[in-house]
C-alpha cells in the first residue's frame, strides 16, 4: 500500500460516510399518505441522523406501534426544541406526517401537538426536500426560520474530502 492510499482510505471513511447520512423525502416516504396518529409516546431517541421516536395509537382494539422520524437532532435544537420542550415517554401528542413507501407502520412526521397544545414543526423541509409542516396556532400559520442549506454542511464536507482526495491521487499519477 503506497504512502497516499492510506490517507486517501481513511479520509473517505471518515467524510465519505457523511454522504449517505441523510436522505431526502422521497426515497422512504409517500407524499400521497398522510397519517394523524394521536398517541402515547413509547420512546424517543434524540439523536443524529434524525430524531426517532415510537408513538402507540390505542384508538383502535388493537394497539399499534408507529414508528416517526423527524429532522436532525442538531436543527431541532436550533428551534423551539429546547430541553423543556423535548418529547418524553409517557407523552400524549397528535403527529401529522407521512406514511413510509414500504408501508409498514413508519412515517416521516411533519409536526407534533404537544401536550400543552402547542403546534410545533419536527420537520425541516429544507433538509429533506419533504413537505413543509401545516402548523396552525389558533387562526394564522405560524413561520418557520429558514435554516440555510438545503444540504448538510457534513455531507457538503464529504464531497469536500473525496474531491481533494481524487485531485491528489491524479496528480500522484501525473508525477
């Protein structure tokens, strides 16, 4: 193994990785399916790439497990979830979202209500190139702050990486 592999190796493990940690919208869901699911929260995983979380709907005789993904963890800290908002196990809340393509019991969501009433987005459609969340408080919609790219800056940082990678390794060649 020459003395440039080994950087090169390691440099697309490292930020190449970044390029498939995210995923648009619509490779996973059915913009055609929306689902409202008013449940009890099982679990929340609040973490990267995406937020995860577990509703049980019981309107129905039998329970039924949903499972939601929601935007990534650090744009949600950026908005109004902050720690005392955070979903919690034990939690009664309506998501609005949309249905998985496969269709088994996972949806992307769009929005929560909370258990105070709010309405708060846990989408971010500049990420994911889904639809924007239907936010309503009381009559008037409420706005979102833009949140700049549309993609990652760690999937930009990837594409960074492999590029130099490729520009070395061609010059290496040319020498």
């Amino acid at each position: 193994m020459n003395r440039l592999s080994r950087p090169a190796i390691l440099a697309l493990a490292l930020g190449g990785s970044a390029l498939f940690a995210h995923h648009q919208f619509a490779t996973e869901f059915d913009v055609d399916k929306p689902v409202a699911i008013r449940g009890t929260i099982k679990s929340v995983d609040w973490g990267e790439p995406h937020v995860g979380f577990v509703v049980t709907d019981n309107s129905s005789s039998i329970p039924q497990n949903w499972k939601f993904e929601g935007a990534s963890a650090s744009t949600l800290d950026h908005r109004e979830w902050n720690s005392a908002n955070r979903l919690k196990a034990g939690d009664v809340i309506t998501v609005q979202g949309f249905r998985a393509l496969d269709g088994t019991m996972s949806a992307s969501a769009r929005s929560i209500q909370v258990p105070d009433g709010r309405i708060l987005s846990i989408s971010d459609s500049q990420e994911d190139g889904g639809p924007a969340p239907q936010l309503t408080s009381g009559t008037s919609p409420v706005q979102l702050p833009r949140m700049g790219l549309r993609i990652p800056l760690l999937t930009l940082a990837g594409f960074a990486v492999a590029f130099f990678v490729f520009l070395m390794m061609r010059h290496r060649r040319s020498a």
